[in-house]
C-alpha cells in the first residue's frame, strides 16, 4: 500500500507524541462532494495521521457507509477505509497547501464490482481565509473513466470560538458518467475545546441529480467531532 512509502522518510524524523493527531466524528448524513454515502442516515468516522517535521504525512480514515454497487444491490458496501500520504508545501508565511494520493477502499467479501479507486490532489490555501483544490483519478468510483474535482472554500471567524465556511466545487465526471456537476455548501461551525460542533446547508445542481438521483438534493447535515492529540 501507499500508506508504506513514508516509513524510510519517517525513520530520520524526531518522533513523539506531536506527530500523532486523531479524530471520531458522529454526523447525521456522511455526505462527499455533494453526494450522501449514507444514504441519507447517520454515519461514524474516524482516522488518524502522522506527520514527520520535514512534512511528510501519511494516515487512515473510515467512515461508515451505504453503497449497493451496479451488479449487487442486495449487498451494500458498508465501510470506506482511506489511506492516504502526502507533502505540506510551505510556500510563503501566508501561502501554503499540501499534495497527497488517497487510496480510497470499500471492503466487502464476496462481491464482483470493485469501488476501490486512487486519486492525487494538490491543494493550496492563503492563510486561515482561503481554499483551492484540485484532484484528479483516473478511475472514478471504479467504473474506469476520469474525474477531476475543483474546489474554493472561503471561512470567516465571527467570534473566538465560532467560524463561518463557504464553499463551491465541479466534479468533472463527462469521462465516467457522460456528465459533471456543481455542488457548493454553507457550514457553521462552534469549537468547544476538543470538540466541534457543525452544521451545513448542503446542494448540487441539476445534473447532480440525473447522475445520483435524490442523494444529491439538498440537505441539512449536523456533525460532532472530537480530536485526539
């Protein structure tokens, strides 16, 4: 796996318990790129990362979900598991971002039609303020076609312990599914020490809806979080 290729490049580094960060997050609908993985329902997350002082990373995440694949949809997929690595870029004291692969998985015995897919993603941001991102597989969700995703993300603090979020993407899918489709969100956020409370008014446009049908209309989402460090 991917996940191995920072072992040499870790095995110099100072390690301790800094380098280490973990998070659990209960939400009330796992919802990517404008899409539910969960159907709609509640979800669990949770992963972990570690991350060398040079600024190499490398980490797990997993949430549950519920997928029924195109050839077997009496059997839903219930778990992604996502490894991924990557480089912090640290280009100025304003600008800064990171470049990963992610190996995104759906494990389940048995089944014929492979999810499993890789994608690269480069992103850059301007202090705490701005966003951009750009991904790219060649593979999207395992049906063989290209997708390539674009996203500017906007936050505002409003208070010490309270933030504002925006954002806009374009998930460029004419390769895989003959079309894209625009997705944007709002979200509130309110940080209680280790915890975070959010909640996101999140929609997608029309042909969201011819592609993924009623999991990409519009909804609210509230999630709780808690890092561990």
């Amino acid at each position: 796996m991917a996940i191995l290729a920072l072992v040499p490049c870790a095995a110099g580094a100072d390690i301790d318990a800094d380098n280490f960060s973990a998070a659990v997050t209960l939400t009330s609908d796992y919802v990517y790129r404008g899409v539910s993985q969960s159907r709609e329902g509640p979800a669990v997350q949770g992963g972990f990362d570690f991350e060398t002082e040079p600024g190499f990373f490398v980490g797990i995440w997993a949430s549950s979900v519920q997928l029924s694949s195109p050839d077997e949809r009496r059997s839903p997929r219930e778990l992604e598991l996502d490894y991924y690595v990557g480089y912090r870029l640290d280009l100025s004291a304003a600008w800064g971002g990171d470049l990963s692969v992610t190996r995104y998985t759906y494990p389940a015995p048995g089944t014929t039609f492979d999810y499993d897919y890789t994608e690269i993603k480069l992103s850059l941001g301007y202090e705490d303020l701005l966003a951009g991102s750009l991904a790219y597989t060649a593979d999207a969700f395992g049906f063989g076609g290209d997708g390539l995703a674009y996203e500017l993300l906007g936050r505002r603090a409003l208070s010490e312990n309270l933030e504002a979020v925006a954002g806009l993407g374009f998930f460029d899918l004419d390769d895989a599914f003959g079309d894209g489709y625009t997705y944007w969100n709002l979200s509130l956020s309110r940080y209680l020490g280790r915890f975070t409370l959010t909640a996101s008014y999140i929609d997608t446009d029309r042909p969201a809806r011819r592609i993924w049908g009623r999991l990409s209309a519009g909804r609210l989402v509230v999630s709780l979080s808690a890092s561990i460090q």
